[in-house]
C-alpha cells in the first residue's frame, strides 16, 4: 500500500524530518487560501500515486495568489495517466542549491534492509542506479540489530555527502530506517531532500510503501488507505471487489486459472501460441463454486476479451467446485457472450468432468490443447469483428 | 534415496488444530507421512486426526523424537512459529505453508537460519514431496509417481503441472520442493539443487522459476560451475509487464528491469540448460538428457 506525498510528509514530520510548510486543499478557493497563508512562491502537488508528476503537468510553482489559482484549476480535475486528480498539497517552494536521496529498502537477494544515499537526488534514482551505480551508497543492515549509527554515518560519507550536512543526513537516514522497521515499510524515500544555501536539509518529497501483509498491525497506516485509489480501471476496482489477484493486459484471450505461476505459464502459452492474452485472474488455492462463478463475470466484463480459457489444476482447489461454478455462471445466459474453454486436471478432476455442462463450454484435456483451442476462438472472433466494422 | 524427507521423518505439525493443518495432517498421514505430533499453545493434551497434542514444539520434539516441522500458523503468528521451530536443535527442517507472512518478520527468521544448520523450505509454498515415502505439505499425493527426476519450484499449481507432463512421459519423482513464492524464502534454488546433485537417486533436476528477483540467475551460476546432474528449466512470466505484481508476492519485474523472464532464460540457456516453452517441452527436454 502507498501512502500519498501528504501522508507519508505527516508520517516523516511527527518523526521528526523536517518538512516544507504545506497544506492539502480540494477546491481552487482551498488552494489559493493555503497559499496565501504559507506565502510566495508555492508548489501546487497533484496528490495521486503516479510517478513522474511533474513531468505530466501535476506540479506547478506559483509567485502569487492569481498563479496559484491557475495552477490549482489547472490541476485539480486533470487525468494524470488515468488517474482524477481531487486533492493538491499547496506547499512552500524551497529554494535549494543542492538534491540529495535517501531511501531504505528490502534487498530480496541479500534477504536484508539496505539504506542508500546519493548525492545525484532529484532524478528518476533507478535511471541513477542503472547508469551509475556507484553513485548510489548502500549499507545493509541486519534485521537483528537495526541500524547502528555509524552505518548511516559511513553510508553518507561513502555517498560523499557535503561534510557540513553529514551529521544532518545521518539523522534523517536514521529516522527514515526506524520508521521503515517500525511501520513495516516496504520503500520508504525522499527525494529529493532538498539543501538550502544556509545548509538546512527539507525533504521535498516523500514516499512510504507500507507491506500490504503487515497492515493489520499498522492501524493508523491502513487507515490511511482510501478504498478503491490504486485501482486504475473498472475492472481493476470489480477484482478488488471479488478478492482475485487480477492484472489488465491489451489482448482478447481472458485467462482464469488457480495459482500465480500456473496462471503465468497459461498467459506465456497464449503468446506462444500466436494469441494475446487479456489478463492474468488467479482464483487462489481451494476456490467454491461463487468465486468461480465471480471469475467468468470478471472476463465476461472486459470488453476486449473474445475468448476465455478456464485452467484449472486442483490441489486444494477441487475440480467439481470448479465445475458448479461454471456451469452455475453460464447457467444464467441465454447464450454464452464468449466462447470458454476449460480444462480440469487434479483433485476432483474427473467428478468436474461429469458435472460440466459441455453445451456450455468446450472442454480440453491438456493445457496446450486448451490453449490452442481458446486461441482459435479468439482469433475467429477478432475476423468476425473485423468484417462487421 | 531423496532428499530433505522420506519414509523415517518425523513430522510435528505447528498449528494442527487450526481448519488448514487438521485436514492437511489427515491427508499426510493418509499418504503414509509419518505425522508424530502437533504443537499448538493452549491446546496440549489435545488429539487431532489421532496425534497428540503439544503446547511447545519443544515438548512435542522430546516427546515424540520429531525431526521435521510443518508449519500452518496464520501469517501473523507465522513468523514467530518459525523461530520456535528454529530453538530447537533436532529439527533439521522447517516446512512453512503460509500465504501472507510480514515481510520484516521473514527477514529476520532469515537472519536467524543463517545461524543454524536447518533447512527452512517457503514460507508461502506447498511444501515438498518424495512419491512413495512422505508428503510435507499440500501437495495432492496421487499426481506424483516414483522416480529419478527432481524438481524445484517457486510455484505450486505450476509444479503440479509439470509433475502432470513427466508422468504423462512415464518419468517418475525423487523429491519434488515448492520453495515459494514470496520475496523472502528459506531454502534458494541454489541450495535445493546442491541438494540434489548430491542425491544419488536423482539422475535429473528440472527447475521451475519465475519472474522477479535474481535466484534464477544465481541457480544458473551454481549449475554452470558445479552440477553434473543435468537440468531442465522453465520459467513462467515471459508475458508479465513491468511493475505489476504476478500473484506472488515475489513475481513482479521491477521498474529498473530486474527479474524478467529474458535475463533469467538468457543465463539458464547459456549454462546449457534447455529452457522449454511449453510445460510439456520441459518434459520432453527432460527425457532427452536422461
């Protein structure tokens, strides 16, 4: 889960990391008051968990009250990559000689947190990773212990941090590793942290990812989560609904199936053989009959979508619940919207056979078959559409 | 032979009176897993599916001679069923079957496995397999058949799959071991094959990854340099777009582009292991190197 810039800046600031003065407003009336009262100039921040916001216009300096109107109104209501912008965070502009980056993170290779410092802050830090390693500090840090204070000392020195700003640095760091272990983050960053010319270090932005798996024990963070806000599209928003691990994809062959690499392999075998999958749908272990059901109605509601492909190998999931949810789904139409095709393997597998009413469906024996199969359909039905338009 | 389990291991179950471990302990013992004890605070002198009961894992050990775990504890509790499991010395392997453990949590069980000499298999798997002998874990028993191919894989329903492939072509299991799916695990791809080159009774490895991080890689380094027992791969995500999670916590192909599914064929291929495009031709591949 991520927590809004405004969020995880009221996060950083009660621990203690100093943070321009700010407020959050929801209409350009709202906007232009908060900057009347923090005075000129201000950034007016679109408040949507996109990466990249300056650059697509959601950020704006204002010099006055009829700029900071503008830059609201502009603002407030744009579609930032598919996100509706409701709320900015007008804030003080810092004027700064110098961006710095600090951010701990979990190394899943090394199975340990890792604090890192740069002096190269401001930028995309990936593209600085990518390109310049080096110019990126790194101290990992063992979970046992937390961070002793001479490895955020060292990992600012190492980062070659000015050495009038290195004690200032190391406590942010420090502060920003104890937030990190303490609410379960996943990422926490700022960049950039801003340098001023009397040598005062803000952090101008802010990130905090919270482990979703932690949020039970992290009450005030999952407060924080508004319903709905990381769902891009409908469908995204009906999948969070159902519980179902779902991503979106561009292609027109629907894919359901049990189990996060099996769900993978189906996609990857779609594209194999010349189709294109619609989207990854993972029922998870030991699906009834209603999430079953609640799967097709998802793949059904994508438009795109021309054909399904329904790869079911039971473990704990078992083949005849499968089968009672189908049936049960397509029960309810007087004629199937998309052709499906299903194949059942596992437990249950051949009491699913029985039960599967095959004047609704097409049924496979083997995944590639099913594949294969699901594929053809679909490219029919792409011709068909083709001809009508 | 095998490895990690077979015929004489003796399983405590961690959270056998809960939903999940009373009907998978049934289904253990019901493959002729021998299940001696289950361990669940509050509940000792308690009987499930006819094994006893105990309020520490440590009690059930001494009591019950144990030398392997099973941990089913919610993912809040799990953490800390680990480290319990981890105190005691004759265990030499933990099983953790949990979806959803705190990431931090599993770091620091990491730091403390690295103190000990016992395998920690997950968490968020399936467990593991050797046909015939013993099942730890969820896996249906009757897809698997004896045999002298191993396998190793990040995910579940995609191991069952490929079991599903080898049967078909009448090659049967050693040991088969769902390592998981999460960011965080216990035993690596790496350990699990070191394990497996060291198995006389399996004569090949197929190893099924996935996108996301770089164990893929650091298994392709590790059979280049030291296996001879040859090894079929497979890895599922070539489709996945970056930056979106996969179902697993653990297969997601970052920003930078780390963990996609070209890096990781691209480093099995080039330490001679065919990697197949299909499950089946994994199968396939597998009976040629035999």
């Amino acid at each position: 889960m991520r927590l809004h810039e405004y969020q995880a800046k009221e996060v950083f600031s009660e621990a203690g990391i100093p943070t321009p003065a700010a407020e959050l407003a929801e209409s350009v009336d709202g906007a232009v008051e908060a900057a009347e009262s923090i005075g000129y100039p201000v950034a007016v921040k679109a408040q949507v968990h996109v990466g990249g916001r300056g650059k697509a216009g959601g950020i704006i300096l204002a010099d006055d009250a009829d700029e900071a109107r503008e830059a609201a109104e502009d603002i407030l209501g744009m579609d930032l990559k598919g996100f509706t912008v409701e709320r900015v965070l007008v804030e003080e502009a810092v004027d700064f000689v110098n961006e710095l980056y600090v951010g701990v993170t979990m190394d899943r290779g090394e199975g340990k947190p890792v604090a890192m410092v740069s002096t190269r802050g401001g930028v995309n830090i990936e593209e600085v990773a990518e390109e310049d390693p080096d110019a990126i500090a790194r101290e990992h840090v063992d979970p046992a212990f937390g961070m002793h204070p001479y490895q955020a000392r060292k990992a600012v020195y190492d980062a070659g941090v000015d050495r009038d700003l290195a004690r200032d640095v190391a406590s942010i760091l420090t502060t920003l590793y104890d937030l990190w272990d303490a609410k379960d983050g996943a990422d926490a960053e700022i960049n950039p942290l801003m340098v001023t010319a009397d040598d005062e270090v803000i952090a101008a932005d802010a990130v905090f990812n919270v482990d979703e798996d932690a949020l039970f024990r992290q009450p005030d963070l999952a407060e924080m989560e508004e319903e709905g806000e990381f769902s891009e599209t409908e469908l995204e928003r009906k999948a969070d609904e159902y519980g179902f691990d779902y991503v979106r994809l561009s292609g027109n062959v629907g894919i359901i199936g049990n189990g996060a690499g099996l769900v993978m392999t189906t996609l990857d075998l779609v594209d194999h053989y010349g189709g294109s999958p619609a989207n990854f749908l993972d029922v998870g272990g030991g699906a009834k009959a209603d999430r079953i059901a609640n799967a097709l109605d998802m793949v059904f509601s994508d438009e795109n979508v021309d054909a399904v492909v329904f790869n079911i190998f039971g473990g704990i999931t078992r083949g005849d619940e499968v089968a009672r949810g189908i049936n049960q789904a397509l029960g309810q139409f007087d004629e199937i919207p998309k052709p499906v095709v299903v194949r059942l393997a596992g437990t249950n597998a051949t009491e699913g056979m029985e039960i599967l009413n095959e004047d609704l469906v097409t049924v496979e024996q083997t995944l590639e078959d099913a594949v294969q199969r699901a594929v053809g359909y679909a490219g029919d039905a792409a011709d068909i559409e083709e001809v009508d338009q | 032979m095998s490895v990690l389990v077979d015929d004489d291991t003796r399983v405590v179950v961690q959270g056998i009176t809960g939903g999940e471990g009373r009907f998978h302990t049934e289904q253990m013992i019901e493959y002729g897993t021998n299940v001696v004890a289950g361990a669940v605070p509050g509940k000792g002198g308690e009987e499930v599916a006819g094994v006893p009961v105990y309020d520490t894992v440590e009690g059930a050990v001494e009591a019950e001679d144990a030398d392997a775990s099973v941990v089913f504890v919610p993912p809040a509790f799990a953490g800390d069923a680990c480290f319990e499991a981890l105190g005691v010395d004759d265990l030499d392997l933990i099983v953790a079957i949990t979806e959803g453990i705190p990431t931090q949590d599993m770091a620091r069980v990491n730091r403390r496995l690295q103190e000990t000499d016992t395998y920690l298999v997950g968490p968020n798997c399936p467990g593991l397999i050797t046909p015939g002998e013993a099942k730890l874990g969820i896996l249906p028993g009757n897809i698997f058949s004896a045999g002298n191919v191993g396998l190793v894989s990040r995910s579940g329903t995609l191991t069952y799959q490929v079991v599903d492939n080898l049967t078909q072509r009448g090659l049967g299991q050693s040991t088969a071991i769902g390592i998981g799916g999460d960011p965080i695990i216990g035993t690596s791809f790496v350990e699990a094959l070191a394990l497996f080159e060291q198995d006389p009774a399996t004569d090949a490895v197929v190893m099924c990854g996935e996108i996301g991080g770089e164990d893929e890689e650091e298994a392709a380094e590790y059979i280049d340099e030291y296996m001879t027992t040859p090894v079929a791969g497979f890895i599922a995500g070539r489709t996945a777009p970056p930056g979106k999670r996969m179902g697993h916590a653990g297969a997601i192909v970052s920003g930078s582009g780390t963990g996609t599914a070209e890096s990781k064929i691209s480093a099995l291929e080039g330490a001679g292991v065919p990697v197949g495009d299909t499950p089946d031709e994994v199968a396939a591949n597998v009976e040629d190197l035999l």
